[in-house]
C-alpha cells in the first residue's frame, strides 16, 4: 500500500488507474515514464459526480431541517462543503498530493486547479475500482475527509438508524451526541450506524404508573387551590361580618 493509499484508507486493486488519476496532462506531452498513457480529465468527470452525490446524500440523511426540505438549500450546502478552495486545502493539508501528482516540469509547483482536478480524479478512480461495494467504500473516503465541513449544517442531535443503512430491514433510532457522532466519521461507513441504546427501557406498567402518579400530583395541586381559595373567601365573609357589627 502506499502511502496516498494510507492516508485514503483504501487500497487500489487496479494500480493503473491510480496512476492515471495522478497523471497531469503535461506529463504526456512530455512523454514522462511515470505518467499513465491517459490523462486524468476523463475521471475528474466521474469524481465531480460522486463527490456531489456523496455529500448531497449525506445532507440529506442528517441535514437540519431547512436544508434536507429545500432543494435550493440542500445545493448551497454541498456547494459549501465541497468547493474548489477546500479541494485544495484537503489536497495539500490532508493528502499532500504535491508528493503524487505527475506533471510536466511547467508545473513544478501544483496550481489550485491541478489540486481540485486531481482530488476529484481520485474519487472518480475509487467509484471506478471498487466494484460491487463502490457506495460503501467512496462515501468511507469522503466521509473521512471532509466530516469536519459538515457541522454548521447539521442537527446538534443525530438521530442515527441503528441498522447499516443497507439493510432492508425495519429501523430502529437513537439521539446521539454531535460529537460522538463527528468522532466516529473514520469508522467504515456500516459500521459507524451501529449505536448501542443503553437507555432503561420502561413497561407499559411502568409508563401506566406514571401517569396515574401525575394524575394525582395534579389533583392534590388541584385541591390545595380549592382550599386555599375558600379559606379566602370565609376570611373576607368574617371582615365583612365584623364591619357590620361595627355599624
């Protein structure tokens, strides 16, 4: 595995695809051995596509509710995540792609564009060479590296199936914390959904007594006011009274 692979957390089967992500066109034209015999627009194509689908996807499961109801909203809040200037910024933070791209001796110093164009060729390689598990894995990558753009746009409170999301059975939910849930971004995609509900469950017996009990407290308050108030009202009966004698 190398170490772009590493920092992915996903291992190519297909290591020709890999390079041809990597692979700038002006490495072709300078004919360098390293460069695939294809250059990498035709996945960038790809990538772009699943990178929107990926985050648009993800909103929508988890999104507040403004964004998850608001076709207008939910595109504003993947433009936000997945802008150009953040392609490059997880390029160069996260993966350090200036290690990994080939290019021509024009570009010894990768441009912005050359950063985003082949951050989005790598997830367009990924979709392309996982196969048969591709949503599982590329939203894994996806998640991973770009989890932290979510937050602003997201309930404080998850409420998080406790089911794979690929499962066709019936679905269970819990609240879990934001953080727990930001926390466990690195885990694969379903397993992170998989939460244990150790809340105390309560019987229909258990539930029925406390109704009965709140019903009491309400009437014991009910009668409290009862009182007062007629011990109010013989109190002013007994001033009138005595003013009366009085006369």
């Amino acid at each position: 595995m190398t170490d772009l692979e590493r920092v992915l957390g996903y291992q190519f089967k297909n290591k020709d695809i890999l390079k041809q992500s990597l692979t700038h066109a002006s490495a072709i034209h300078e004919k360098l051995p390293k460069a695939s015999y294809r250059n990498q627009s035709s996945l960038a194509f790809v990538g772009d596509a699943v990178l929107k689908y990926a985050v648009a996807r993800y909103l929508f499961l988890n999104g507040k509710d403004q964004v998850v109801e608001n076709s207008v909203e939910l595109h504003k809040g993947t433009q936000t995540i997945i802008p150009n200037a953040i392609l490059v910024k997880i390029a160069r933070e996260k993966l350090h792609l200036e290690q990994h791209i080939i290019r021509g001796n024009a570009h010894a110093t990768p441009t912005k564009n050359m950063y985003a164009d082949c951050m989005e060729t790598i997830f367009g390689a990924i979709a392309l060479d996982c196969g048969a598990d591709q949503q599982k894995v590329i939203f894994d990558v996806i998640e991973k590296l770009c989890s932290d753009r979510y937050q602003t746009l997201l309930k404080p409170i998850e409420t998080i199936r406790l089911k794979s999301a690929y499962d066709d059975g019936e679905e269970d939910y819990i609240n879990v914390p934001r953080s727990l849930f930001l926390h466990d971004q690195a885990r694969p995609f379903s397993q992170k959904l998989i939460v244990p509900d150790n809340s105390p469950k309560r019987t229909h017996w258990q539930t029925l007594g406390q109704v009965i009990l709140w019903l009491f407290a309400i009437c014991g308050f009910l009668a409290t006011l009862w009182l007062i108030a007629n011990f109010i009202i013989f109190q002013l009966s007994v001033d009138v009274e005595n003013q009366g004698w009085e006369f």
